[in-house]
C-alpha cells in the first residue's frame, strides 16, 4: 500500500498541542528555505504539495511567475491568486484562511512600495523556491513561494528581519559549529554558543517542541532558541542547539517513535555537551513538547544537573488538539457556524483517530508541523511524563506565560502543579505578559503575533541563568 499522509491543515486554525511549539527553520544557520509549519501563524505552506516533483525550470520565468502571483494577492485579487496553485494546496489552505492571515500579517504594515529582490532558491523536497522581499510603509516581509511541475504548491510570509535583542552582548561569547552522529547514516547540524574567557561554565541543552524545527526554532523574524541561546552564554552560561532528526536527514516517519525523534538526540548532545572541557554540569532546556519530554530525556542521563520546562504541554494530545482548535475557531470572525462545525468535526475525528492510535501502518498524521506514525503516538501515549517528573531527583523549573493558549494554566500547568506539589526542588514561574513563545503582549494571545518582530522576554532569560548558575555542579 502507498503511504499516505492525512493533512490536519485548517488553516489559520492550525492544529494546536504540537504544530503550537513547531518553528520555521530551515537547516544550517541562516537558511534561505524554510521547512514545515502551519501553526495558524503566516505561514500557509500545506505540508509535501503533491503536484509533482520539479523539472528544472527557468529561474527567471519562477522569478516572474513568483511576482505575478503576489501581485495579485497585494491586489486583492485572490480568486485569480487561487487560479495558479494546486488542489493539495488549495484543499489545505482555502482561500477565506489566507484572506485571513493576510489580513492580519500584510495588510497593518500599510501601503505597498516595491520589490527589494526576487530570488531563486533552487530546489528543496520537490519543490523549486523563490523568495521575494517586499517593502511596505511600515515594514517588511518576505514571501515565499514554492513549485510544483505545474501549479505554486506551497506559499508561505514572513514579517521583519532578526536582529539580536537587546540583552545579548555579542562580544560576550563565540559560536562553533558543530556535526552529531544521530544514526549510521544521519548526521545532525548543532551550534554551541560558548562564553568567552577560560574558566568552567554550565550547559545548556535545547530541545524543540514539536514538528520539523532547526536548531533556532524559527517563527517570522523570530528566533526563539537563539535568542535563548546567545542570551543565557552572555550570562556565562554555554548552550548547544541542534537541527531536529526529520530536518537534517531523510526518515522514516511511518516507523519512528519519540526517542528516534527527540529523546535519542537530546542524550546525545548532552554527551557532546559534557565533553567540553570548560563544562562542568549539564541542564536540559525543553520547550513545549520538548519541555513535557525534558524528564524523560534527564532520567535517561546520569550527565543532567537539572530540568526547566517552558510552556510543558501536560494534558492528552487528542484532548489539546481539540481545546486549541475551539479557540483558534473563536478567533475566527469570517466563518460560518456551519464552516466551524466542519472544521472541529475534523480535529475531533481526528483526535479521536490518535486516541484510539487508529493509524496505519503505512499512514502518517501532520499535526501542522510535520508528518508523524503510529509508533510516535503510541510511545508518546505510554510515556508518563507527570511520574516521570516527580520521580527525578535534580532541581526541575517550570516557566509557564499566562497568555500562552496552547499550553494553558488551567489545562496544562494545573496538572504539573498536582505532580510536583510538595517537591522542595522544584520551582514555578509564571508569566502574566507572555505567550507560548515567550513573547510579552496583551490579552491571549493570537498566532499571528509570533510573526511580530518581538524576542523572547529578558525575565526569561534571567530566570534561566539563575537556575542553572544557582544549581551547577562546578
């Protein structure tokens, strides 16, 4: 049997416990393409378009064609923007969900002023890219767009350029890339942001949330684990993030299970981590999926000094897949009640189909950030991350923002709570100001605002940096 891929897209609803921590990096450091995201943010790519594989078209003829179809979109004029792009695409992101996100992302930054560049990116997973940076009255944003053999089948839009917030010091630490063997024939990019100077320093291992993430957990111009990254080693502290397996290699989704895809890295870049000569303990940093897997990761490593946990996603898969929905639905001003209806009748099926691990063999579901098996859900099922929390004997950190609708107070942090009550190593932040991704804003929060220009709150990065200094082994 072929496999197949059941697509979870919503559109601008996404689908929430996993695709709410996935990012948009491409691998190595900079990246001019991006991988898989459809977390209800601006990015509207259906994950693997299947209208063909490419065949070495005219560069310049994609670069014209890019240009004619933003036009169109700019212009308001969906229905022929629509007229060029495929059936997956148009089945996984209708046309009423990117009026929406354009709504939201393109059209707050004012009027239209020109091109800056339209370039060709070549090739990636079948499909031919060019990118085109669009300046607007008050601001900036990249398009991409992806082809097919015939038709644009994928398109995604990124506000803003990076730029490192303004509590790192650049001149406080050095970066080193570096290669780790995940298996006999896949081999994983990392970066290790390392203090200046000679003495010892703690480590910090980062672990991504769901989906295909590189190294720098990428969201618009936001680079949430680089951000972490260059601001914990300008506190003194060495942090090394990597390229996540499904990123840096070809895999088997169909066959693997969690550990294939983030506890056996993780343990595995803390080994690296802990051979520096200047690294005298070891923390794990997970976020989100990567923060309900942390305990896992430290009862598996004699080498964790200590656990924190941003944002952990605590309750059950299929029920938060569900919860996310109906509130991202609620979001949702354009639709009708019965395109609603419709919509969460599928996440609940849905739901209902990873509940009852009613997968097939040869069957993936994407969550809206990456296509994963059976064996992911059913190993994921048979973890008991709350046990396994409780049941560790290094200092643990929970850092939980109250406006984060993926991972809530109510749903999530409350059972953690429960979990560890009465543990004298274990301490909880919350956030009153700040999101699933750590940024500061007002009211709960929207995917669309992780496409804002806003890095992750220095409080954070603070409160890192005294948990790992206060509880280093040097």
């Amino acid at each position: 049997m072929d496999r197949r891929e059941y697509l979870a897209a919503v559109g601008t609803v996404g689908v929430g416990a996993l695709a709410g921590c996935s990012g948009t990096d491409s691998p190595g450091e900079t990246g001019d393409s991006a991988d898989n995201e459809t977390d209800g943010s601006a990015d509207t790519q259906p994950d693997q378009p299947t209208d063909g594989q490419p065949r070495g078209s005219d560069p310049a003829a994609l670069r014209r064609r890019a240009r004619a179809f933003v036009e169109l979109l700019l212009d308001g004029s969906f229905d022929a923007a629509y007229e060029r792009v495929s059936e997956s695409f148009a089945e996984s992101v209708p046309q009423q969900t990117l009026r929406q996100q354009w709504s939201q992302t393109v059209d707050p930054l004012g009027s239209f002023e020109g091109f800056a560049s339209t370039t060709y990116r070549g090739s990636r997973r079948g499909l031919e890219i060019v990118e085109l940076a669009g300046e607007f009255a008050d601001g900036g944003l990249t398009f991409q767009v992806q082809f097919g053999d015939e038709a644009i089948g994928g398109f995604r839009f990124t506000p803003g350029v990076w730029s490192p917030p303004e509590y790192v010091d650049q001149s406080a630490f050095s970066e080193e890339l570096l290669a780790m063997q995940a298996t006999g024939d896949c081999e994983i990019s990392a970066t290790l942001t390392l203090p200046e100077g000679s003495g010892s320093v703690p480590g910090v291992v980062l672990v991504h949330g769901s989906g295909d993430q590189g190294r720098d957990q990428r969201a618009g111009p936001n680079r949430t684990f680089k951000e972490l990254a260059w601001g914990l080693a300008t506190r003194g502290i060495a942090v090394l993030r990597y390229d996540q397996r499904t990123v840096a290699c070809e895999v088997d989704r169909t066959e693997a299970t969690v550990d294939d895809l983030i506890t056996d890295d993780a343990l595995t870049a803390i080994e690296r981590l802990a051979a520096r000569e200047r690294v005298d303990s070891v923390f794990v940093v997970g976020h989100s999926l990567g923060g309900r897997l942390a305990p896992r990761i430290a009862a598996r490593s004699e080498r964790v000094a200590g656990v924190v946990m941003i944002a952990p996603l605590a309750e059950p898969i299929h029920e938060a897949i569900v919860r996310q929905t109906e509130y991202q639905l609620d979001l949702a001003e354009n639709l009708t009640e019965t395109q609603r209806e419709r919509r969460l009748s599928g996440v609940e099926a849905l739901a209902e189909r990873i509940r009852t691990l009613s997968i097939g063999e040869d069957e993936t579901i994407n969550l809206g950030g990456g296509a994963r098996g059976r064996p992911f859900f059913r190993t994921l099922q048979e973890y008991d991350h709350l046990s396994t929390a409780a049941e560790l004997s290094v200092p643990r950190l929970i850092l939980q923002g109250e406006r984060d609708f993926l991972v809530t107070v109510e749903d999530d942090l409350m059972l953690w709570e429960n979990a560890l009550a009465g543990e004298s190593t274990v301490e909880i932040i919350r956030y009153e100001n700040l999101n699933h991704r750590l940024q500061p804003g007002e009211g709960m929060s929207t995917p669309s605002e992780w496409t804002q220009p806003t890095p992750v709150a220095e409080t954070v990065v603070n409160d890192i940096a005294g948990f790992v200094t206060a509880n280093q082994s040097g």
